[in-house]
C-alpha cells in the first residue's frame, strides 16, 4: 500500500510532562508507556498497544477484565471512572490490599 505509514504500535509523542521509562503518557487521545525517559516538552517513543505492569490505585479490586482507566493527576490505573480515561482492561486479578499497588492492564492503543 503505497499510503501505509507504520503499523502504530509506538509513536514519537511530545511528553506532556516529565515520565520515566515504564510510566504512563496520556497525550490527547493517546495513552501508552514511556519507552524511555524524557522532559516535559521533549520527544518520547510511546508503546500504544500491549501487556503492561502499571501503578495502580492501593486498596483497590481488580478482576481479570475489569476495565482499567488513567488518573493522569495521580498518574495511576484505577478502576474507577469518573474523571479519568479509559485505557485498558485488568488482565489478571489483583486484591485489594494497600500493598497492592501494581496491575497488569492491555493497553486499548487509544481512549475513548
């Protein structure tokens, strides 16, 4: 196909504040993981698509499926919805322990 530009799985995204590698980017419509670190401002590669271990909001149950969305002021995944952004979906359980502060989500590749 002579109009086919990438497959879109990463994109290079302007960091709308500073991230670390691993942590989460919301640009828009757009959600992924920082593949390396960057300034607020400055280019970052961006994995839209994909199995991820984010942060996650501690004293919260997630169930295999549960739809998972992005606090950005926290910058956490959070099952819960109101004024967040919908990203993923839990791919394993998690307990709802405050030490249990990390989930595994699939990424959607965008928002809605």
């Amino acid at each position: 196909m002579k109009n086919h530009i990438q497959p879109g799985t990463t994109l290079t995204l302007a960091a709308p504040y500073a991230v670390a590698s691993g942590e989460g980017v919301l640009v828009g419509a757009l959600f992924g993981i920082a593949v390396a670190s960057a300034a607020g401002g400055e280019p970052v590669e961006v994995c839209l698509v994909g199995v991820f271990d984010l942060t996650k909001t501690g004293s919260q149950a997630w169930s295999a499926g549960d739809k998972i969305y992005w606090d950005n002021t926290a910058r956490e995944a959070t099952k819960t919805a109101t004024g967040n952004t919908l990203i993923g979906a839990a791919v394993t359980a998690v307990d709802n322990s405050a030490g249990e502060t990390v989930g595994r989500v699939r990424l959607n590749g965008t928002v809605t």
